[in-house]
C-alpha cells in the first residue's frame, strides 16, 4: 500500500483533534488561530540548529502506548536519516526542544522545530509504517507537501478541468490552492514532479486523472 493510500485511510474524516490542533492538507498540523496558513515556517525560525561538527540533532521521545515492535519500526525509519543525511536523531534526555511520539487520532505533524515539546502523531493502529514515520518526520524538519512549493506554478499547470465536478477532497483542495496561501520551506531545487495523478475513490473503482501539466 503506497504512503498516500496510508494517510487518506488513516487520517479519513481528521480535521480537528480534542486539544484544538487543525489538521490541514491531509496530514499537517495547525494551532487553531493560525489555521487560515498551514505552513507558518519559514526559513529561520523553523529549522533545527547545526552542531558546530555539522550535524543536526534532533531529540526525541517514544510514548510507553507503543509495543516493543512499533518503537522498532520507528527507530528503524529514524536511523536511515543519519545514512544519508547530517541529520542524527537521538533519545532525549533533558533537551528543551523536542519530539514527542504520540499515538493519536491519526498520521499528523507541526512544520519544522516549534520550540517545547512538539507532538507527532502515529496511530499505532494505522501509522507505524516506515515510510509513514519518516514522511511525518519530514514534516517536522520543515519540509510540506512537493505540491505546495511556493514556486509551483512556475513548473507546472494545473488542469482543473480535469478533475470531475465533486471527487475533489477539500484535503487535495487545499493542496492545490496552498501556494496562493502560505511560503514554505524548500531547498533550491526544481520541483521534482513532471506529472501527478490524482486518485480518487469511486464507488468500488479508482479514477486516474492527469491534472498537472509539466512546463518543461
């Protein structure tokens, strides 16, 4: 099952949690005064510092409401960052600014470093999937959705008439109109996409629709 079928089930009817947090764009995190922009980061303010070696490290904490399997997967999907990239996520201990692995309702997170203890949501139930933890995670070193790059438009064209009247989510919705709303944090890299596909439930069958349109 892809990463984007996992969410949509996981996070189906998810737009608003008890404590308040507005949940946007299918899987991002919002404080309720802050719910008209979705991607409050931005360049400075949200990235999480560089140790004068020139790693990022990042603390974090596992809630005891996942089983020894579940802390596997996700400590196995925080490793393969350090592989590959500066960025070295450690247990905490008495850090000040860190993650805070909840299982609640649904696959969710905040954009970049907040400052405190910073909730990450994964259901245990329908989460706790490498490439779910790690998209989340993603999410917390300030990186959103490829599809509401600031810069997008200037790759691609959307094709609107291409998506039938009703199957549009309000969750692909905001995805498309996002740019519009919000900046966001990216690395200075062309938009990696040529082609997306929109796929929406119908009855007991999936509609493809090619609703983006590559400039180049």
């Amino acid at each position: 099952m892809d990463i984007s079928t996992l969410l949509e089930k996981a996070n189906a009817n998810l737009d608003k949690i008890p404590d308040g947090t507005v949940i946007r764009f299918g899987d991002i995190a919002v404080d309720p005064l802050g719910s008209t922009n979705a991607d409050p980061c931005t360049e400075r303010s949200c990235k999480w510092p560089q140790s004068s070696q020139g790693t990022v490290y990042i603390a974090f904490e596992v809630s005891d409401d996942f089983s020894l399997n579940d802390r596997a997967v996700i400590e196995g999907a925080l490793s393969s960052f350090a592989q590959f990239t500066c960025i070295e996520f450690i247990r905490r201990t008495n850090e000040r600014d860190f993650i805070s692995v909840q299982s609640r309702s649904g696959c969710y997170s905040f954009i970049g470093r907040r400052g405190g203890r910073q909730v990450l949501s994964l259901n245990r139930l329908n989460c706790v999937y490498h490439q779910v933890v790690q998209h989340e995670f993603l999410h917390a070193l300030g990186f959103n959705h490829e599809q509401t790059r600031s810069d997008r438009d200037s790759y691609v064209n959307i094709l609107y008439e291409n998506i039938e009247q009703g199957m549009l989510s309000q969750a692909m919705e905001d995805q498309l109109l996002s740019p519009y709303l919000t900046p966001m944090l990216k690395l200075d890299e062309p938009l990696s996409s040529a082609k997306l596909i929109l796929k929406e439930s119908t009855g007991s069958t999936t509609a493809e629709h090619h609703i983006v349109r590559s400039y180049e």
